[in-house]
C-alpha cells in the first residue's frame, strides 16, 4: 500500500511541475512541504452498511417548513464519511469517485468561467421577502406563534410541516383565532422601504380563506392601513372573503404585540376607527412580508453595469418597465418593482419580445425538436391495459377525497393493470415514473385523475409520447374542480363522487384509438385591432421581430385614450412619447396602418384565419395567422354629483387636460376637492379601476407645483397607489394634500352655491361629517369597456368577464392568451392599466403572437369531425350549423369538412339528421360508454 500511495503523490507532484513548465512558470516556488506523521488508527473497523438518507412518505412528511426531504443530518453525513475514513488517512485512491453512483466526487474540480455569445440579456432574479426579525415590535423570532407569511404558505401547504392542518407551532394544537398584519416591510420609511409591496392584501386574504377552509369556525381578522384590490377580479375576491367567509377586515396599523406566557397567545392592542384603544387575543400571528430587492440579483446587476434605484430594484427607464439604461439587457418581474403573479408573466413575456426583437436575424438557429421515441402500435386486437394515476393535489383533492380508497378502488375495474397515488401528479418526478409503469406494464391506455384537463392535458400526453404511445389515449378525470372543491364539506360524498369520475374516464378510455395529425402551413402575418398605445406597441414589436402586421384602428388618427395624457404619475411627458410611437409605427416598412377601418369577421384557425376588414370606400380579405385584441376601454360619463350639470364638476381625464396648459385653468380656483371610486367598486360594476387613485395624486401633484397654495382634498375609500406608486402617495401628503377616507354605506353628498360647491363627507377617522367648500370637483370617473365590446366579441366568439373586459385564458398562467388558438389580448381591453403596463402586456401578447407566427407549419387535425361521405345527402344542416363556417360541399355534392379548420366543437356532429358526422376522441361509443359507467 505504501508504495502505491506513494506513487499516487508522486504523480500528482508530476502533473504540477508539468504544468508549471507549460505555463512557463517557477518549478519549485511553494512546493515545499511540512510534512507530519500521522499514525492510522490501530483500532479494528467493523463492517457496516451505508447510512441511509430519511425518506419520508410524501403524504405524512413533517420535515419542517423546508420543501427539500431526504437530506442526511451532518451527524449521518459524519458517520458515513467515517466507514472510509476509519479504516486511515486519505491517500486519494479515487475508489469514492467509481463507488459514488451519482458522480457527485470530482477531485479534479476547478472554478470556471464560461463565456457565452448572446445577444440579449434578461435580468430576472426574483425577489426576497423582508426580514421580520427586524421589526421587532412584532415578536418574530421570539415569539413561538409569530409566523411570517411565506412560513404561514408552508403550514397550509400538503407538503409543509404539519401536512396541510393548521396548527400553532408552540404547542401543535389547532389555532381558534389568526390575525394578520398587513405592511410589515412596506409602506414604513423607518426600514427603508417607502414602497407599497403590490400583493401583500391579496396573499393575506388568501390565505384567510383557505385557513377557514381548513379550521371550521376559525375567526380570522386582518389589519390593513389600505386594501391594494386593484387587480382585474381581486376587488371581488376581497368583497367575498368579507361576505362569504368572514374574515374581519380592521383598519389600524399594529405598533406592539406581546405574548402571554401562560398559554403563549398573542395579544395586540390598537386604535380602532373611532379612535378606542383595543385589546385582543389571538392563537397565532402572521406577519405580511413585504418584496425586497434579492441582494444577489442587485450584486448581478452592479456586474452587469445595470442602473438600480435607492431600493435596489432595476431604475425606469422611461415607458418602457422592461428597458434598462444598458441596451440588450433587460429587467422583468418583482426585480423590475413589486409584481404580482399575472403582471410578472406578462413582464416576463414582454422580456421575451423585448431579447427575440435583437435576434430576429438568428431565429430558430439554437432550436432543438423534442425527441420522442417511435410511436408503439396499437393492433386492433391488442386487449386494452388501463394504467391510472389519481392526484392527492396537495390538500385540494387529498384534503377532501380518500385517495387511497379511490385507488384502490380503482384497482378492481375492468382493464386497470396499473393504479397509483402521487402527491402531484404533475410534478416532474411524478412524470417519470409514470412513463416508467408505461413501459415496463405494457400500458396502452392512462387515465390521471386530478385538475383540469385545461391546464394540465398537454402536459400528460407529452409524457405518454415520451414512453412512445400516441397522445389520444390519454383520458383525464378532474376531481378537483368538479368533485373536491365544490364538496369540500361532505369528505364521503366527495370520495364517491371521485370513484364514479374515475370510473366513467375509465369506461371512456377503454375505448379509445390512436389519432394523427398532420402539418399546415402558417401565414407569418399579424392582425392588431385597435391603434392606441397597446395596439402600436404590439404591432410594432411584431414588426421588429421581423412578421408583416396589419394594424386596425376605427379612428381617423392613432394614440387611443392616451391622447387625452399629458403627463404620467411619475412626470413623463406623454405627448412626445405618443407622436414618436405613432411615428414609428406609421414608417415601419412591415406595418399597414389601416385608419378608419373596422373588423367585420374573421374565419379559419390559427395559422391561417381570413380577416374581413372594411373602411370607408371598400372592404378587403386579409390572411393572418395570429390577431390581437387592444382596443382600449373608455371613460365612465358619471351621472351623479352634479357632473353635466355644474361646469365646475370635472372627471380627473377632464381635469388633467385643463391643468396641462397651466396654471391659467387654476385662477381663482383655491379649492379643489376629488371623490374617488365614481361609479367603481359598487353594486352594478364591483372592480377597481386601478388607475382613479393614481390619477388623482398625479393630478393633486400638478396642483401644488402650479398653485402651491391651493388647498386640495381628496375623498377616497382605499388608496390604491400600488408598489413604487406609494412613492408619490406619500409626497402628495407631505406637500399638504389632505386625504379623508370615506365609507360606500355614506357617500360623499355635494351641492351647488354661488361662492363655490359644498362638499359633505362623513370622515371614518374623526366619526364627523366635514363640509368643504370647492371651486372644483374632480371625480375618479371608472374606466368602462368599450361600447362596442360584445359585438367584436361576438364577431370573433371570444368570452367577455363579467365587467364587460376581454376574458383572458387564464388570469395567471396565460394572461394574455384567449381561449381560442391565435388570439392574444393586450391593453386596457383587458381591464384597466396604467400606461407602462399597457406597453409590457403589448409586448407580452406580441411574443406569444409570434411563438405562432415563427412556425412555417404547425399540426392540425385529431379532435375534429369527419364525414361519411357515403351516406352524405347534402342537406347543409352542418354548414348552416358550425359557427366557425368550416363545413363545405365538395366536388362530389357531398359535404367536407377540412381538419386543419375544425375546432372539434362538435355543433355540426350533433345537429346531423342522419348522425354520420363523428367527432374524434368524442364518438357516440366513447360518450355512450362514459355514460353506462355513470
């Protein structure tokens, strides 16, 4: 052994001096060794087996509030190590690299520094939450029931530490009473962070909510300085948890909590509303964190030459949220500015337009196809073998349904070979192995009960390619929105259900075949409708990354709404940023600008639909493969508070062009009064407009820069001036802006005389009614679909929500995505927005208009309908029946319908007299079949 050990060094001394002589470099220079004898231990080792990590079932795992299991302890780790190092000193054998199966042992490892060649750079390096041990005040860190947010997110969590049941971390028992506290690390100057934190309000109502769901009769309270709802839904969301699942909502910003030592609960005193000092006790307490800036990514961009502001989140860059003051790089997320979910896709989106924009030229030089294996066949007397999956979902289908008792259920059905459990069934380890059971138990049939097939159907086929079965076998049973969340209150009844979904998509899946498709050619052309903000900015990033693009605006002239802008929140000049736009636009040599002009129809699908647009002296038929949807939205004409009737009662639109010319609209105007939420946030149109706060400081602002004496009031529910907008929130009060919050149940009262309006308001603060005199009256008039919106709607057959906006796909997971292939959604269509929002969503809805136009061809067919031909008559009850126009008569007189046009809707298979049109995947023997089942 010595002479080996020896030869093992020397060898190493060799390399060394090797390269040192290649490099030109002192041979002998801090080679000299101290060398020490060190005498192996002269004890007798014992044989033993390898330590083995924990492993946990991933149903009951409590491992604590980390995701990551299966880790050995530094004990373990030590005595594992200790088997190889007992026997004596390390002589660098190497034996550990050829045992260690996961090749984590690299002796010969190196720093290295790897060069690439890009042509963008997009900066995305997420947030941090805030460090609540730093507001002290609050007990975290010291009191066992104090939980930050992110910690509370695991405890509802199925695979957090207490599986889902929530629970006080001193004692584990069942918590009766949680309270929230709302802006801790936002809003508060005396940690640095001025800023409002943009999804705190939500999460907490969220997570109130759910807690409910988990704890029956939990009281559930949360302090609030101002409820942030302004995202498209979330006013409703907050009314709701109000309403429906009584969480207590109590204005007062909590400066002290201490804990009762006794029984370690939590006791908070506050100011109420009317000023009473209060005290209350609560089981448990969770700390809404705010968004910080990750020191990582600030580091990154110091490296990358990035500009950040005092925060340390990426500097604006003008109008454009994505650009940064170095060209090529570009920020998007919560490193941008605090971001909720919907916004940080959509920016992310946009970042994407943004890199492909700089590399058109290079477009689809990098791409490699997914690789599946060849497609099994399947002959027609192969006996059907049916593997099932079913979902525990976290807590959404396993809090509720047995799973285990569905599965094996499940196990005694005709044809099931193969039934499973997984924690998330889409999870990529899940994946695996189910495309292992395929292979190695010769499935050729799956069902996976679970979600929606909406969300989660692609996914699952691709796994099914991935073990060389065709995707159509695929049948997808959803016991979560149809079975465990609508009987979240009946485990029993819920469980049933569960079986009977299973069962029917089983009875279907037996009887399902193999199906093609085939590929069609796409038109790399775009079709934008509307030529305001969103509309150009759409169009034009379309064109920069290289696709023709029509651009339909009804008007006589572009710019939209946002003509009526002078200046934003922040002080840029819109006017200048708006000609400059246009003019770009109007000169791009991809772009037709089509003025006074209208969409009549549109036919075909994605990749080749067939526009009808008419003007004034003709109409033309366009080919398009994608089109988007930014037509903008209007103002709100109030009807109440004198507006239209007293000249002096203006909406904040109206107000902001007569400021712009300067201070000559404010002579003899001392007095300015503003009431927000005009015809917002009430019983006929329950949403938030998301831009009346905003809109109403930048106008306060103006006021004091052009008359600092004037007194300016402003009458308002919630301030909803989000993430860095807070920023000018705070500068209008130290300016003097006075804010008096008022309640819906008394709205504001004004009535005209001769000096002036009076305006009376019962103020929730003091409890007393004010009376303010005004020379002007400024109403946060609501922002209002277009009037036009249902029949465009109609015109494209795509969903408008319940407000009269365009209804995304999904407000999270595709916010800029209808429903219907190729069509994309941009701008205030989609609700209201501010103006850099309205640019990021443009360019978000232009990158996924161009992952459909950068295909030459793309596949088409499978679920769709097929004629027998032979039976046909020709009664055109189909062609009259589809709404999408697609079936024809042929040269034979018999009627045809071309796949690649098909949407599968299935309107013309059910309306044939004869019944000889048949959907694919949905024939009359599979639905049959799934009924029987029932």
């Amino acid at each position: 052994p010595a002479t080996v050990i020896q030869a093992v060094a020397q060898g190493k001394e060799a390399a060394q001096s090797a390269m040192r002589l290649l490099k030109g470099q002192d041979l002998a220079a801090g080679r000299a060794k101290d060398w020490q004898a060190v005498e192996p231990p002269k004890v007798a080792v014992p044989v033993q087996a390898r330590n083995k990590p924990p492993h946990a079932d991933p149903v009951a795992r409590a491992q604590g509030f980390g995701e990551v299991v299966g880790a050995l302890s530094e004990e373990a780790a030590r005595a594992e190590a200790s088997r190889c190092l007992a026997c004596g000193i390390c002589s660098e054998c190497y034996r550990c690299v050829s045992a260690c199966q996961a090749g984590a042992i690299q002796h010969q490892q190196r720093p290295q520094e790897i060069k690439l060649q890009v042509g963008a750079v997009v900066m995305a390096p997420g947030f941090k939450p805030f460090e609540a041990a730093s507001k002290a005040e609050y007990g975290y860190g010291r009191y066992a029931n104090v939980l930050t947010s992110l910690e509370f997110e695991r405890v509802l969590s199925a695979s957090g530490p207490y599986g889902g049941h929530v629970k006080r971390p001193s004692d584990g028992v069942e918590p009766k009473r949680v309270a929230w506290i709302q802006c801790v690390g936002s809003r508060d100057a005396s940690v640095g962070r001025d800023y409002c934190s943009y999804v705190c309000c939500m999460y907490a109502s969220k997570q109130a909510i759910i807690a409910g769901e988990h704890v029956a009769g939990l009281e559930k309270t949360i302090f609030y300085m101002d409820i942030r709802a302004q995202g498209k839904g979330f006013d409703r969301y907050y009314e709701r948890a109000k309403g429906e699942h009584g969480v207590r909502y109590v204005r007062s910003m909590i400066s002290r909590v201490v804990e009762d030592p006794s029984c370690h609960d939590l006791i908070v005193q506050y100011f109420d509303e009317t000023d009473t000092l209060r005290e209350e006790y609560f089981d448990l307490l969770v700390l809404s964190v705010g968004l910080t800036p990750n020191p990582s990514g600030v580091a990154l961009a110091q490296r990358l030459g990035v500009e950040v502001d005092r925060f340390g989140f990426a500097a604006s860059q003008g109008f454009n949220p994505l650009a940064t003051n170095r060209p090529g790089v570009f920020a998007c997320g919560a490193f941008q500015a605090p971001r909720d979910i919907p916004d940080t896709v959509m920016q992310a989106s946009a970042a994407a337009a943004e890199a492909g924009a700089l590399l058109a030229s290079a477009r689809g030089s990098e791409i490699e196809p997914m690789d599946f294996p060849p497609e099994r066949a399947l002959p027609p007397e192969e006996k059907p073998r049916l593997g099932v999956f079913v979902c525990h979902c976290g807590i959404n289908i396993g809090g509720v349904v047995d799973v285990p008792a569905v599965v094996e259920y499940l196990r005694g059905l005709p044809g099931v070979v193969c039934a499973q459990d997984y924690l998330f069934t889409c999870s990529t380890d899940s994946q695996e192995k189910i495309t292992a059971l395929i292979k190695e138990q010769g499935l050729n049939r799956v069902v996976v009960a679970s979600c929606s097939p909406r969300t989660h159907e692609g996914l699952f086929r691709q796994g099914l390619q991935r073990a060389g079965l065709n995707p159509y076998l695929f049948e997808m049973a959803n016991i979560r929105d149809q079975c465990s969340w609508v009987h979240a209150g009946d485990h029993a009844a819920a469980t049933v259900k569960a079986m009977d979904l299973a069962r029917m998509s089983c009875a279907r899946a037996l009887m399902l075949r193999p199906l093609r498709q085939f590929p069609a050619p796409v038109e790399q052309t775009a079709l934008v409708l509307g030529g305001g903000v969103a509309g150009m900015t759409a169009a034009l990033s379309l064109a920069e990354q290289g696709f023709p693009t029509h651009l339909v605006e009804r008007d006589a002239a572009l710019g939209g709404l946002a003509r009526r802008f002078d200046r934003t929140l922040e002080g840029l000049a819109v006017r200048p940023f708006l000609e400059d736009l246009a003019d770009r636009v109007s000169h791009h040599p991809l772009i037709r600008v089509r003025l006074n002009s209208q969409l009549k129809s549109v036919e075909g699908r994605v990749g080749q639909f067939q526009a009808a647009i008419a003007s004034a002296d003709k109409s033309e038929q366009v080919a398009v493969g994608a089109l988007i949807v930014a037509t903008g939205a209007s103002e709100y004409r109030p009807s109440q508070y004198l507006h239209g009737q007293d000249q002096r009662v203006l909406s904040q639109l109206a107000f902001h062009e007569a400021i712009a010319g300067g201070a000559g609209a404010l002579d003899g105007v001392d007095s300015v009064v503003m009431i927000q939420c005009v015809g917002s946030r009430e019983p006929e149109h329950p949403y938030c407009s998301r831009v009346c706060c905003g809109q109403a400081v930048a106008n306060a602002l103006r006021i004091k820069e052009l008359k600092p004496l004037a007194e300016v009031t402003v009458l308002y529910r919630d301030m909803r001036t989000f993430s860095l907008k807070e920023l000018y929130y705070q500068k209008a009060r130290k300016l003097g802006v006075r804010f008096v919050r008022f309640g819906p149940e008394e709205p504001p009262r004004v009535r005209a005389g001769q000096a002036g309006l009076e305006v009376a308001v019962r103020d929730q603060i003091l409890g007393q009614w004010l009376v303010l005199n005004a020379q002007r009256l400024v109403l946060g008039a609501a922002v209002r679909p277009q009037s036009d919106a249902p029949e465009l709607a109609s015109a494209l057959k795509l969903p408008l929500d319940a407000d009269g906006f365009f209804m995304e796909a999904h407000l999270k997971l595709r916010p800029v995505d209808f429903v219907g292939a190729g069509f994309f959604l941009a701008g205030a269509a989609h609700g209201p927005k501010y103006l850099e929002e309205v640019v990021a969503q443009a360019k978000a809805a232009a990158a996924r208009a161009a992952a459909v136009l950068a295909q030459s061809q793309m596949l088409v067919g499978g679920e769709v309908a097929v004629v027998d031909a032979e039976r046909c008559v020709a009664c055109l009850t189909c062609v009259r029946t589809c709404p999408y126009g697609v079936p024809q008569l042929n040269e034979e007189g018999v009627a045809f319908i071309d796949p690649a046009a098909c949407h599968g809707c299935g309107s013309c298979a059910s309306a044939c007299p004869r019944k000889l049109i048949e959907v694919q995947h949905h024939t009359d023997a599979q639905i049959l079949a799934k009924a029987r089942a029932l």
